[in-house]
C-alpha cells in the first residue's frame, strides 16, 4: 500500500526550488532574508556617509530619498519579516512535537512569494525608478501628480505580493499550532518561541488584510486615476494614514513578539531555570497582541484628530507598556538566582532587555500626545524605532540564530567570533542610535538629506556614523562566522548546549526531514527539561515506530509565485514609454494577463492533481538513526 | 493518518473531518475567512469615508441605483446560499449526484448574479458614473467589484469541483474541498448583504 505511488525526489537546485520541507524553506527565507538584510544594511551605510558632515554632497537629494524609502522598506517587509520567518520555520514544528507544518506546499507558496515581491520591489534600482515616498508612502507625496515615474509603482505592487507571501504564512503557523501539537502539548505547556508565533501570525492575519486594501487603493490611483487620495476628486490623503497605521502598528509588534518569545527561551535555557511567570508572560503577549489593534493613532498626533481622540490613543498606547513591563521583570527574575552562562546567544539575549527598555521608555514619551507635537517627525523618533527595532527585534534575532544554529545545520557556531559579533555591533548600535536622540530634541528633522553648520549637529552625527560602521563590520563577523563554520564537520550532538528545555533538543541536530522517529508524548511545561530531572535520556514515545507518510515536493509555488511578478510587471509598464511590439503587449495588458494566467493555472493544476506524498518505512528510519 | 488510506472503503459521517489535511483545511479556511472579513472591513470604511464625494454634477447613488435590479440580485445570491447548503447536506447523506446537482445550481444562480451586476455597472457607466469619475465612484466600483472578483472565483473554483467529483467521486481528499468551498460561498453571501445595506439601501436614503 504504501508504496503504491512512486514519488519522484529532487536532488540539487531542483530541490531546493521544490521543497515543501519546513526546515528546508526556513534555509530559504534566512539565505533570502539575510541578503535584503545586506542591501538594506548598505542602503544604511550610504545614507551615515551621506550625514557624516554638515552639506555633505556623497549622494543627491533624490538618491538620498531612494535609499532612504528602500532601507526602511527592505528592512521591515523583506530582512526582519523574512529572518523571523525563518526562525518560525525551523523550530515552531520542532517545539510542539510535530512532523511538518500543516500546509506544506502553502509554506512554500509563501517563501517563493515573498521573494518575487522582494525581487520586483528591488528590481526598481536596475530601472532607474526607485520609491521614494518613504517605507510609509504618505500622500499626497506618492500620488501620481508628485510621484509621477514608476517608482512608488514598485513599492506598491512588490509589497502587495510579498505580502501575499506573508499573509498565507502565517494562516499555515496559525493552523499548524492549533491542529498539530504532539500529544500532552497543550497551550499553556507550549514554548514561548512557539506562544509568540502564534500571536505573531494572528496579528499577520488581521493587520495585513489592511495593507492589501491600502496598496490596491493606492495602486488604482497611480494606474487606473481613481481618485482614494486624490483631494480634487473628492479623495482623502489622511485615509491612506489611517489604513498604514491600522496595519503599520500591529506590524510593529509582529516584528516584536517573536523576538521576546526567543529572549525567554534563550534567558531561561543559560539561566538553568524555569522561565519566571510563564503563565502571566503568556498573558502579556496575548494581551500585547491585543491591544496592539488599539493604538495606530499614535503616529498620528499632529494630523489634528482633536483632543479626545489624541487623548484616548495616548492613554491605550501608554497602556501596551504594562504588559511589556511584565515581561521584562520576567525575564530578570528568571536569571535572578540562576547559574547564568554568557554564550554569544545569551550575551545578545541579556544585551536585549536593557536596550528594549530604554526603546519603550520613548516609546511612552512619544505616547504622550502634547509632548508628541515636538518629537514628531525628528531624529528623537527614529533613536526610538530603531532601539525597538535594532536594540529588540535584531539583537533577539541574532540570538535566536546562535541559539538554534547547530538545530538547523548541524554544526556549532564560534562562540569567540559570535562573541565578538555581539559587542562590535553592541557598542556599534548605541553609539550610532543614542545621540540620536538628542539630535531630535535639539530640533534635527528625520528624512532630510542634509544639515546646516553650526547647529549643533555635526559632532553627533559623526558619532553616530562611526557606529554605523561599527555595526557593520559585528555584520562582517557574523559572516565570517557562518563561513567558518560551514567548513567544520556535522558533529553537534541533539542537545549541544546541554542544558535544552524544549522538545527540538530531544531531536538530531540536523532535524531528519521526518522530525520525529516517534511523535514524543509530552508530561509537562519544558517537556524535554522534565524528562531530564526525572531521570530519562529523552522522551518516551507515543507511538510506535511506522511508516512516515511525507508530502512531495512541487515547482508549482515557484511558478505561481513567478506568475506574480510577471502580472506586477505587466501592470506597470502597461503605462509606457517604448515602441512598437513590446509597448503593445504590455499596453494591451497581455503581459499582466499572461502573469495572471500562469498563477491561475497552476492554481487549478494543483486543485486537480492530488498529492499522495510517499512514505517512509520503518527499515529505512532505523537505518538512518543507527548511522546518526 | 494518512489522507490515502481511507480513499477507498466507506465514506465516514463528516468526511470533511475524517483526515488531519481535511481539518487543517477547514479550520485554516476558517482563519483566511478572518483575514477576508478584515479585508472587506478597510473595503467598507473606505466606502463610508468617500461615499458623500461625489463632485460637482455627477450622479449620486440616489439617482444611480435601482433597488429592483438590486433586489433581484440579492435574491438570487440568498437563494444560491441555501443550495449550497443542500448541496453539503446531499454530501454528508453521501449522496453524490445530488450533491453534484445542487452544486450545478449554484454554479447557474452566482453566474446568474454576475451577469445582473455586470449589467448594472453597465447601465451606471453609461449614466456618467465611471471608475475615476470621484472618490465615490472609486471606492464604490472598489468594493462592489471585489464583491463581484469573488463571486467569479467562487464560481470557477465550484464549477472546478463539479468536474474533479465527476472525475475522482466523493472522498476524504475532494470532500474537504466542497465543504471549504461552500464556506467561502456563504461568506461571499454575507458581504453581500452588507454591501446591499450600506452601499444600496443607505445610499437610497442619501
Ligand atoms: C512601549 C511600547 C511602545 C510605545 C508606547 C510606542 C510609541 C510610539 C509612538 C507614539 C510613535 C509615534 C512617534 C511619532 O511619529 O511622533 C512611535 C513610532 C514608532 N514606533 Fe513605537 N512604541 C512602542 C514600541 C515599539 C515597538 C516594539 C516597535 C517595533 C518593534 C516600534 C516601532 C515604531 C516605529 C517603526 C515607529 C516610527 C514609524 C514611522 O513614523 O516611520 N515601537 N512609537
Ligand atoms: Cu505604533
């Protein structure tokens, strides 16, 4: 029976590009995420040059509104979301005892997504028409009449696909954590990597609809001259803030979340301790999550929404820092008495909370809507988002990658080179974002490409790019640590850092692509942790052991995914400048059919084509496990 | 555990249910329904928002719409919400071809539904109204239309079922589909009855 069907099995580049293996598309979006993470970390150098001195003229005005609109966006949309992705990908079906996600191919569908939008988002540096409204794209600025080339075009359309590939992400995380715990994992004995997915990817599912809507509206402005923003027909550019906001501050706590769902996994696990408070940390991230819906108008203050609205988000906004102030007494408590070991993980962990702290204590300066009207829009609000962002979601990231390095591939990370990462872009990260915070009190406006002399600026800024730099070259050794590493030897045992809580260290490291011989049966919070103090060597089984039935892989995501960038292309070049033949097809909208067409087809392919997948037998899985 | 195991043999009571991949597809379903709900939500406040932005001579919605046309509209989309109900029903008793039949109705009642809208739209553009006459006129062809854009997929993708039950019978693997798939055609019900009360019925009042 179980061999009916014989599977065709990929090896190589086809393999990759057909992979339906979480693990293997978790690989994708780190290598995918990590690369927009060195475009946009360039993007960022280039603009420190550009402010290093008063009048500098390193880049124009217009470069410098291009690079500055797409290092905010790359950063956000295709680094962070990606990397957090990865992170998810790779551990979330390992931590809840399950042996693949519950979509596979749709897993697939939206890493392949999310890189075209990627692609054709970046692919505006080789057409010459770069965004450059901002990663928020406010109108009036962005409408045709101030925008008019292609670029605006490319964000909106490359953030419309990949957030298509976000979005179906996070319905299969969603449905996986749900439908597919191992037995005896309930919620509350869940990680807190896996309870921060879990709200994460609700926060996706009701915060990116929003930007859908915003980017169609938006998109039928520039290419079909409706008239959303439009104010002479009758348009409102203040709806476009709404609709960014009503997504964008959710966004902000996707981006969060998973990050404190690593710091308490990686605090607990090098403090030798319990996590302190798990129940009331679960709490505080359900509650974050929550009220995270409530408070978008807060980037809105000096709109003029009036007093009782400005005073109602102010008190809501202020409101999230209760929560977070739980889970940061957490995580001390849980170090509190603990035998603590500084790793590289650990270090960029323990480095998080006071740099996190300092990011929310601006953040309720900002919330405060009187106080609001002379930080807004300076430099003082960028030290704060990028103390959220850099000093919580990249450290956390960083420490999350040294964590579960050798889970993923098998192999240690240098503990002296990840060390070093730490305290070069440590020191790099303060340095370049703290003064920022007096250059936004002194009156230094955000998003304008240069300064004046003898305002007071000038040695601040210095400072601020020489730790760019510094950030930088921790990045550079962070790469020279993976390349190290690669070339050592698969030895990393299941639980390399001896002291694993969670059920992924009960497991080889690599995972085998079948994760679990024996789906694990689980007896408590900690489950591996609790095996442990009871004297077990692992954890018992819940099954005997069987054949393992895996789906196939499939091209289908890719091709679909490529339909997309093709019908994105299609749809804004239909408007051109060229001649003949090929100022036709795309004019006729041929090209965004044709787009179309492909994505639609494979839908349908897929819809009749059953998989059956193929199984794995016993014999081979004893086998395997023996050579381990 | 495993879907194909159970392809052949008894068809259990919920077959929608019987596997993992059918209630991972029902309840992920269910999720992506949320997201839908959020999507036609901004759709609708973006309506309210605009809806009195009409400028200077054009039509508004009280002088565009015309109730009958609309209402024959709406009932034809009830209707085609409670054939597919029989048709779910027809496939928890296992009976296969009346399932198939009351799919088929479905199929006929939405098509039926688009052709009176797109007649509508017709009419409208011709009386002044088009998609960058105003912000109203934008937001309304908007929501309106992505109404429509999924009555058109629903439509396919049913029409695609039909052929795949045909083909293959009704099983764990198909009937977690028709199931989902009658899911989505409710919710493309319900938007429409919101649409026909804020759009429709509010825009006659003015
Ligand atoms: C204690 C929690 C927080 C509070 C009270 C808070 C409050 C605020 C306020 C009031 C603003 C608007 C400032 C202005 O434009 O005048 C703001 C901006 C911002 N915040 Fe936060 N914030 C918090 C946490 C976070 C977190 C965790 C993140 C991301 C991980 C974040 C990311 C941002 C970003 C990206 C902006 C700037 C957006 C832009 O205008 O480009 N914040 N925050
Ligand atoms: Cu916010």
């Amino acid at each position: 029976m179980a061999h009916a069907h014989p599977v065709k099995r990929y090896t190589g580049l086809m393999d990759w590009l057909t992979t339906v293996d979480h693990k293997k598309i978790g690989i994708l979006y780190l290598i995918a995420g990590g690369f927009f993470f060195l475009i946009g970390g360039f993007e960022a150098l280039l603009i420190r040059i550009q402010l290093w001195k008063p009048l500098n003229n390193f880049v124009s005005a217009d470069t410098y509104n291009e690079l500055l609109t797409m290092h905010g966006t790359t950063m956000i949309f295709l680094a962070a979301m990606p990397i957090i992705f990865a992170l998810m990908n790779a551990i979330v079906p390992l931590q809840i005892g399950a042996r693949d996600v519950a979509f596979p191919f749709v897993n697939a569908l939206g890493f392949w997504t999310f890189l075209f939008g990627g692609l054709l988002l970046n692919v505006s540096w080789i057409a010459g028409a770069v965004p450059d409204a901002g990663w928020t794209s406010y109108l009036p600025l962005a409408d045709p009449t101030y925008s008019p080339g292609k670029g605006v075009d490319f964000y909106v359309l490359g953030l419309q696909i990949a957030g298509i590939g976000t979005l179906v992400g996070g319905i299969n995380f969603l449905v996986t954590i749900i439908n597919m715990r191992a037995p005896g994992m309930s919620f509350m004995r869940m990680p807190m990597f896996t309870w921060s997915a879990f709200i994460t990817s609700a926060l996706i599912l009701f915060a990116f609809p929003a930007l859908t809507v915003g980017l169609v509206a938006l998109m039928f402005d520039r290419l079909f001259s409706a008239n959303f923003f439009n104010v002479s027909g009758g348009g409102n550019t203040v709806l476009w803030e709404h609709i960014f906001w009503i997504f964008g501050h959710p966004e902000v706590y996707i981006l969060i979340l998973p990050a404190f769902g690593i710091i308490s996994e990686v605090i607990s696990t090098f403090s030798r301790k319990r996590l302190f408070g798990y129940s009331s940390m679960v709490f505080a991230t359900v509650l974050i999550g929550f009220l995270g819906f409530m408070v978008w108008a807060h980037h809105m203050f000096t709109v003029g929404l009036g007093p009782v609205a400005n005073a109602l988000f102010s008190i809501a906004t202020m409101l999230i820092a209760v929560p977070t102030g739980i889970k940061i007494f957490n995580w001390i408590f849980t170090m509190w008495g603990g035998s603590i070991r500084f790793t590289a993980a650990n270090l960029f962990a323990v480095g998080f909370v006071p740099t996190f702290v300092m990011g929310g204590v601006t953040g309720v300066m900002l919330a405060a809507a009187p106080a609001d009207f002379q930080y807004h829009d300076s430099y003082f609000v960028v030290a704060h988002f990028h103390y959220v962002i850099v000093g919580g979601l990249v450290l956390g990231l960083f420490s999350g990658l040294h964590y579960w390095w050798p889970k993923i591939f098998g192999r240690m990370l240098s503990e002296g080179l990840g060390k070093l990462t730490f305290w070069t872009f440590y020191i790099g990260f303060h340095l370049t974002f703290f003064v920022q915070h007096f250059l936004g009190l002194l009156g230094m406006p955000r998003r304008v490409y240069t300064y004046l002399d003898g305002l007071g600026f000038n040695s601040m800024n210095l400072i601020s790019t020489i730790g760019a730099f510094l950030m930088g070259i921790g990045t550079i050794i962070f790469i020279i640590n993976i390349i190290v590493t690669a070339a050592k030897p698969k030895t990393a045992s299941n639980d390399p850092w001896e002291d694993g809580r969670t059920l992924e260290w009960s497991i080889p490291s690599p995972a085998p692509e079948y994760n679990f011989l024996q789906t694990p049966l689980v007896r408590g919070y900690d489950a591996l942790w609790k095996e442990k103090m009871d004297g077990n060597t692992g954890m018992s089984p819940a099954e005997p052991i069987g054949p393992i039935h895996m789906p196939s892989g499939s091209i289908l995501p890719f091709i679909m995914s490529f339909g997309l960038f093709v019908a994105g292309f299609g749809f804004m070049y239909a408007n051109n400048e060229w001649t003949g033949f090929v100022k036709e097809i795309f004019a006729s909208h041929a090209v965004a059919g044709l787009g179309l067409g492909i994505t639609l087809t494979c839908m349908i392919i897929r819809s009749l084509k059953d998989d059956h997948g193929f199984h794995i037998e016993p014999e081979e899985l004893t086998k395997k496990e023996v050579k381990e | 555990m495993s879907a194909h195991s159970h392809l052949d043999g008894e068809l259990p009571h919920e077959p929608e249910r019987a596997t993992l991949e059918g209630r991972n597809k029902v309840l992920g379903f269910w999720l992506f329904l949320g997201g839908e709900t959020v999507l036609f939500g901004t759709l609708f406040s973006i309506f309210l928002a605009l809806r009195d932005q009409v400028g200077d001579g054009n039509p508004t919605g009280q002088e565009l719409f015309k109730l009958g046309t609309v209402a024959i509209a709406t009932f034809i989309l009830l209707t085609s919400s409670l054939t597919s109900v029989f048709a779910i029903q027809a496939m928890h008793r296992n009976h296969v071809k009346a399932m198939q039949g009351w799919l088929i109705i479905t199929v006929i009642l939405g098509l039926g539904f688009l052709g009176l809208e797109i007649y509508e739209f017709y009419e409208y553009i011709h009386e002044g109204h088009r998609f960058s006459t105003s912000a109203f006129s934008s937001s309304f062809y908007t929501l309106v239309g992505f109404h429509g854009a999924h009555v058109l997929f629903g439509i396919v993708w049913i029409s695609l079922l039909i052929f795949q039950v045909a083909r293959k019978g009704l099983n764990v693997v198909t009937a977690p589909k028709v199931y989902v798939a009658g899911m989505y055609w409710h919710f493309i019900d319900v938007v429409w009855v919101f649409i026909f009360t804020v759009v429709y019925l509010m825009g006659k009042v003015g």
